[in-house]
C-alpha cells in the first residue's frame, strides 16, 4: 500500500528507512485474509518492459486503489481497481497504526518459489518523493532484499513471514 506522508534522512543499515512488524496480522487472521484476496482480487499477469523487449511478470498482481491513484509502470499505465474487502479493512487497521493516508496497493501473488520481484525502487513521480509503502506478506515465508543504490554491496535480507508487515519510508525508495 502506498502513502505519500513522511520524510526522513538515514542509511539502509546503521538507521534503516524501514521498520519490520513480525506478526502484524496473527496466523489465523492472515489465513482468512490470504484465502479471501485469493477470490476477490482480479488477478492478471502484466508484461514489463526489461532490456526493450516486453516479457510477462513472474507473477500475478492487480492495481487497486482510490479512483485518482492511476500509476505509471515499465511504460503501463494502470488505473485501479476499487477497492475489495478486506483490503479496504487492512486499508483502515495501516492508516491507524501509522497515522498516515493509504490510497492504493499493488497486490502481487507469488504461485511458487520461482516467481518473483527484481530489484527495483518505488521512485514513480506520482507516489511522491519520500513515499511510505506498506508491504504486507500473506502465505509462505519469502525473502525480502534490500540493496543500496550507491553500493550494492551494502544489503540487508529480511525473512517476511505470513502475517508480517514492513514499512518503507523516507529515503528508503531514493537510496
């Protein structure tokens, strides 16, 4: 889920632009909440744009969110999808606990191990300059990597589990 509140300065690892909430959502919730995404969403595979060539996601996804959160990405441009329960339940619990509007959410589902999101920035102009995105995992524990942009070498790998909730913000999208 995207936010365009929040501004903050720090590095990837002595003052992380993330925070990791192990068991946000507890084990049964996330189970109703999984098996109800699983219905409710229109999942689609979109095509990206890598190297020139457009090739299909490794993965299923859907554009949901306010009518005016349209969003550009890899040359598509997306508009969203209303809002299906319970995300718009999810949508009111995250605006509580981080004190923050939240107008869309790309929802991604991985099938297997093998699909997957590379490395990338949530830098699109329209989410603002210091966006706070929510990631919320549902299902099999999925590792999770975050990548300097000035020095690749500088990484942190997270283990999100069914029910975890992480919070980018500040630089965390710029650097």
């Amino acid at each position: 889920m995207n936010s365009s509140a929040g501004d903050a300065t720090c590095s990837m690892i002595c003052d992380p632009p993330w925070r990791l909430s192990v068991g946000w959502m507890d084990s049964l919730q996330a189970d109703d909440v999984l098996a109800r995404l699983r219905i409710a969403i229109e999942w689609e595979q979109h095509s990206v744009r890598l190297f020139g060539r457009s090739v299909a996601s490794p993965r299923l996804s859907c554009w949901i969110g306010d009518p005016e959160a349209v969003y550009t990405y890899s040359g598509t441009r997306f508009r969203p999808r209303p809002w299906v329960e319970p995300l718009s339940a999810l949508r009111e619990r995250l605006q509580q606990d981080c004190a923050a509007p939240f107008n869309s959410v790309l929802a991604n589902w991985y099938r297997s191990g093998s699909d997957s999101m590379g490395w990338h920035s949530d830098n699109e102009p329209e989410l603002g300059s210091a966006p706070l995105i929510a990631s919320l995992s549902l299902g099999a524990t999925r590792r999770f990597a975050l990548r300097s942009k000035s020095d690749h070498s500088e990484r942190r790998v997270l283990s999100l589990g069914h029910g975890d909730l992480l919070l980018m913000f500040g630089s965390a999208q710029r650097d």
